[in-house]
C-alpha cells in the first residue's frame, strides 16, 4: 500500500516545487495567480487517489502534541501546497501549520514620531466632488496631488503631501533608494505623454529616498509599504498642483468610501494603459474580513495592521484602475485625505479578493517628521 502510495507523492512534490516559479510578486502592478485554481488543475492533472486527496485536506487533528494559536495540525503536503509556514511536528507527516508572518507580529509595536502637520493648503480639490458618481475618467484637477513616478524602466504613482515632498509605496523604490537619480516625478499630469491641458505639468528629479525603517519585502503584502521622496526643488502650487492630506496616527476609516486614482489597467490583465486620469470608488472594509474572503478563494493571507483593504464582495472594481504606490483618498467635509497607498493585490476586480493598501494612518507621523 505504502509502496504506491509514495511515486504519488513524489509527483506531487515534483508538481509543487515546479508551480512554485509561476507565483510571480504582488507589486509592481503584477498579479499573483489564483492559487485555488492552480492546486485543483494539479490536482486533476495527476488524478492522485482518494487517500492522497484526504491527506491533502487540512484537518484539526490532536495526535502527539497540540499546535500554537493560528495554527493547525495539516498533512506536510498540505502546508506546503498552501505555502504556509511548517512549524513543529504533531505527528507522523503532520505539521504545525501557519502564515509565514507570526501572529505575534501582528500587533507591533510602533514608536511615535512626534504630531501628524499638514500643509495650511492640502485637500483642497480644484473641482466640485458631486462629479465623482463612479469610475470613469478624472476632471482635469480633480486630484492635484497626483503623481506620476518612473523609476528606471517601471512606473508607480504616488501623492504630493508637501511643497517638495511626495508619499508612494516603499516597495515601489526600496532598491533606488540609494540611487535617486533613477526616479523621475510628475506632477499636474491629467493625459499622459500630451501638452492639451490649460495649464501643463512638471517633472521633477529626487533628492532623497527615505523607506519606512520597518518597510520589508514579504511573499504576501510587503510591511510597512510606504516612502518618502525630496524633490529637488519645490513644487509651486497651482489649479493642477496642490497636496493632500495626512490624516491623524490611528484614524479609522472603516466603512467609508474611498477613492482610488491613477493610470493603471482598465481590465484585469489587460496591458493596454489609458492616458487619461481614472478613478474607482472602493469601499474600506474590515480587515478580517479581508482576510475571510481571501480564503474563500484559498488564499491564506495576513492583514496586519498597517494594512487595511478596500473593494467590493464581488468584485467589479478595484485599484487596478489607479497605480502601484498610488492613494486612496477619501472627502472628508469637502478635504481630501490620504488614507492608503496601493500596495497589493492577488488580482483585479475579482469576487472575494479586494485591494490591500498600506495604512497612512499607521505612520502618519513618521510621514510628517519627514517632511517639516
């Protein structure tokens, strides 16, 4: 029995370690592939036995030893297929399993920088608000914090904060930030690549790069998804060019309706880019159940606190619209805000898989020590 059980095994080891090269990153406007459906057509492939099929399902099981909180006792098979994290053993071929992020870290501890300061003009949009009814193309001004970022050969967006200072995602330039020189802002931007705006934009070089000091690359949603660019020279504001701002350390913004702009695809998968400004309304929801609907799609994700996710149950729309490093503004009694940074996504406007931002209002404050 065992004999034949094991050259089953084996191809389903071959299989994981091969589909392992296709999971590509979740930045630089990438789209992770829906895991779920992977393992079922591997699965069908090798048309494994109903023994192995049982082994693959992961299951509550007390053999030796319990398992930690978070965790549970799986076939190894299963935490590998799963890419969750194999803690100790709990018995013959079952393991502890668990997200690659303990936990533990999920409440971590932040040191305060001091208060969150705005600039007196921030938030201030250059076009009425009752024009945004859904996504469609942007109003010239409407979003005057826009910024449009190249670095080298790849584009992220990003949000004009203060007269020389512009907020993206870290993941976006943690490997210029040493480098400067490689990035290029623009600012007051509506059609791309076109001189037919009234008033036209500037771009602009980059002094300085400052990645939050807890900013890391991680297989799931980077931490700490959030940078920091000094301009090299101010930015002289006008109806195209004015900042937004940051909201105090800790605000919630649970429930409400944020805004998510940029450059970005129209459709999911598609390469073709639109010149013109776009816009999505996204609502800002819970972060366990971001949490509960990626696992409906089999993905096995954390949602630690500076993160905060924002999209709809059945998807339709989402911040594939806007750009890697972009904002998520919310209208706060005619202020914009910026509540989050793109920083995420396992794919673009699908059922149960909304949009994972960085949370500005987790380091507000380390933003704003920046920038005065």
């Amino acid at each position: 029995m065992m004999q034949s059980v094991l050259p089953l095994l084996l191809l389903i080891i071959i299989a994981r370690n091969v589909s392992s090269s296709s999971i590509i990153r979740i930045n630089n406007n990438t789209i992770i592939e829906d895991r779920a459906a992977e393992a079922d057509e591997k699965l069908s492939r090798f048309r494994p036995s109903s023994i192995i099929r049982n082994f693959l399902k992961p299951r509550k099981v007390n053999l030796f030893s319990g398992c930690p909180a978070n965790t549970q006792c799986s076939f190894i098979l299963s935490c590998w297929w799963t890419r969750d994290s194999v803690g100790t053993s709990c018995g013959p071929f079952f393991f502890c399993c668990g997200s690659q992020d303990s936990r533990d870290d999920h409440h971590i501890n932040q040191l305060y920088y001091g208060p969150v300061r705005n600039d007196p003009m921030c938030g201030r949009s250059s076009t009425s608000t009752s024009r945004i009814v859904g996504g469609e193309d942007a109003a010239f001004g409407q979003f005057p914090w826009l910024a449009f970022i190249q670095v080298g050969g790849s584009r992220c967006g990003g949000a004009l904060v203060a007269w020389r200072h512009v907020v993206t995602a870290g993941h976006c330039v943690a490997k210029t930030q040493h480098n400067p020189g490689n990035i290029k802002v623009t600012l007051g931007d509506y059609i791309l690549n076109s001189d037919l705006e009234g008033i036209p934009s500037e771009t602009f070089g980059v002094d300085e790069v400052k990645v939050h000091p807890k900013f890391r690359f991680t297989p799931q949603a980077d931490r700490f998804d959030v940078a920091v660019l000094l301009l090299d020279r101010p930015v002289e504001y006008k109806f195209n060019m004015r900042p937004i701002c940051l909201p105090e350390k800790g605000t919630d913004f649970l429930g409400s309706v944020g805004y998510a702009a940029g450059w970005g695809a129209l459709e999911p998968g598609s390469k073709l880019r639109p010149k013109i400004l776009q816009y999505v309304p996204v609502p800002i929801i819970n972060n366990q159940m971001c949490e509960g609907w990626h696992r409906r799609r089999g993905i096995n994700i954390v949602i630690f606190d500076e993160m905060v996710c924002a999209g709809y149950e059945y998807g339709g729309r989402d911040s594939c619209q806007g750009d890697s490093g972009g904002p998520l503004m919310i209208n706060y009694f005619g202020i914009w805000y910026l509540v989050g940074i793109v920083s995420a996504g396992y794919s673009c406007a699908k059922q149960f898989q909304p949009g994972i931002y960085h949370r500005v209002s987790s380091t507000s404050d380390w933003i704003s020590t920046n920038l005065y």
